[in-house]
C-alpha cells in the first residue's frame, strides 16, 4: 500500500527489523537496489531486505566509485528506496564521509532517512572499489575511531565494520583489525575482496561467533560462489551489490542504439516492462485510490432560510 499512509509504516525501527532478520536462521540475502523501482521489484521477488551500493549510486550519477558522493546525496536514495518498498536496507557509507565527528552526522543523517543498517570501510581517501588494486588503508586505530564515533551516535542503526586488508596484509592483518573493530562497536565484519573459498571459511573460523557479510560482486576478485556456500563457509548475510545496475544499464544500452538504428523503439517492445506490470509494481491503483478516498467531493447542503 502507499507509504503516504501511517496506518501502513513499520512501527519497529528499521535497525531492529534488521536486527530480527538476522534472527532467524540461515544466511539473509540482500540485493542491491539502485532505486526505487529497484526495491518494489526486489520486494516482489521475496527478498526481505535490499542493498543500496556506494558504487551502484555514483554510477548512476554517472560517477565513478571515488568517494565523491555525499551524504545528503546518498540520504536521497535511502529516502527513495525505503519509501517505495519498505524494506530494511542496508546502504554503503564509504569511509564515513570524513572523520568521527563526520562519521556520527552520517549516522544521524542516515537514521532520519529510514537506513537500517550501515557498513564502513578501512580506507582512506580516495576510495576505491575494494576488487580493486593499490587501496591505501586507515590505521586501525583510525578505523576503530570510526567505529566507535558511530556506536556513539546510533539509535538502532546495525553496524558493519568493512575491511580491506586482506589484499594487503593477508589474512593476519584482516584478522586483527576486525576483532579491533568489533571491540569498537561494531555489529558484524564485512571482509572485502577474499578470492578463495579457503579464504571465507578461514577468516569465519578466526571470528567464531561473529556475524559476518560477504560479497557477491561480478567481475571482481570473488568467484561465483551460491547463496548456499556462502552460508556453508559460514557467513550470515551476502550482497550482490551492482547486479541490477549492470543488468539495466546493459538493456538501456542496447535500447538507444536501436532507437538511433531503427529511428524508433518499436523493435524493442518485447523487451520492456508493460504499462500495467509498471503500474502494478508501483501500485497506482493504490495511490489513485487513496487520492480519491481523501480529496473526495462534499456537495454542500443547501441552508434553508
């Protein structure tokens, strides 16, 4: 139904829903969800929460994944996302946007705007993509800074501490900067850019107890591995960060170059969503409704003399 009506909102906050999802047995899958449209549909499909990507956001700005996005920024696709689907999601907060005192007004900012959970990561500016080569990282004292300006500020927002040191100080280094961190005040360990299953199931065995994110990226440094293995090597929640935004920037490719070969979209059409399934997934049925049942026309009644 319309988020516009109350009776309709969550009553729990968004980190406790996000909370009770972990809960439950067995791994939470969280797609990304570059918009909107994105969530309804990843909402119909069955997912019960979503993903909002550093690198799928910029992209869509068409930026590239630097670090250059802002907070206010990102705050309009969480606004956008949790709106339309009212999903938990979880939203990529970079390095935090500066320092702790930066880090604890993004905490604030994406709080207000109806995030449920944040990861950040041990990086320093610029960012890269963490399947990326040469990343400079943060001391750990500096991350763990981090870490815990944003358990200082948070109400219900879930916590995930990202760490990038695995490319460059081997799985040691990852190891104790995330049992750091987790001493800081995170909620979980987000171990980004591992390339083996040997490597997921052996940093899982060095954080016994700990809840753990992994990355199901395409063309990085992750293999393929299913939902399932990812949960077999012992991780409890799993992202695919950037799929739908490559999925539907390859079909919107394809969609101007025959436009501008065939001078129009009409050899396209099998391959569009139809104006009753959009309608559908967005529900103006339900908001014409509401429209209708509110700014409903009273004839007044004649006063007689």
């Amino acid at each position: 139904m319309p988020y516009l009506r109350a009776s309709d909102l969550p009553t729990q906050p968004a980190g406790e829903r996000f909370r009770a999802l972990l809960a439950r047995p067995g791994i939470l899958p969280l797609p990304g969800t570059h918009n909107g449209l994105a969530s309804q549909q990843a909402k119909a499909a069955g997912f019960n929460a979503c993903y909002l990507s550093g690198a799928a956001m910029t992209a869509s700005m068409g930026l590239p994944d630097l670090g250059i996005i802002t907070v206010d920024e990102v705050c309009f696709f969480i606004k956008q996302v949790t709106r339309a689907s009212g999903l938990p999601v979880l939203v990529d907060g970079d390095t935090g946007y500066g320092e702790a005192l930066n880090v604890m007004h993004m905490v604030r900012a994406f709080e207000d705007s109806g995030a449920a959970a944040v990861h950040l990561e041990d990086q320093i500016l610029p960012k890269k993509c963490g399947h990326l080569n040469d990343k400079k990282l943060a001391t750990p004292q500096d991350m763990a800074a981090k870490i815990s300006a944003a358990a200082h500020a948070r109400r219900h927002l879930y916590i995930i501490a990202r760490t990038d040191a695995a490319a460059s100080e081997g799985m040691d280094g990852a190891v104790a900067r995330a049992k750091l961190y987790m001493e800081a005040g995170a909620d979980a360990i987000f171990p980004e850019a591992l390339n083996t299953e040997e490597m997921f199931r052996e940093f899982a065995r060095r954080m016994p107890g700990v809840p753990l994110l992994a990355n199901m990226t395409e063309f990085g440094r992750t293999p393929f591995y299913t939902k399932d293995q990812f949960e077999s090597f012992g991780y409890k929640m799993l992202i695919w960060p950037v799929t739908s935004l490559r999925v539907a920037a390859l079909a919107q490719e394809k969609l101007y170059r025959n436009i501008m070969k065939d001078g129009g979209a009409q050899n396209c059409v099998d391959q569009m969503l139809t104006r009753k399934d959009l309608y559908a997934t967005i529900d103006y049925e339900g908001f014409e409704t509401l429209d209708a049942t509110i700014v409903k026309t009273i004839v007044p009644e004649v006063i007689s003399r």
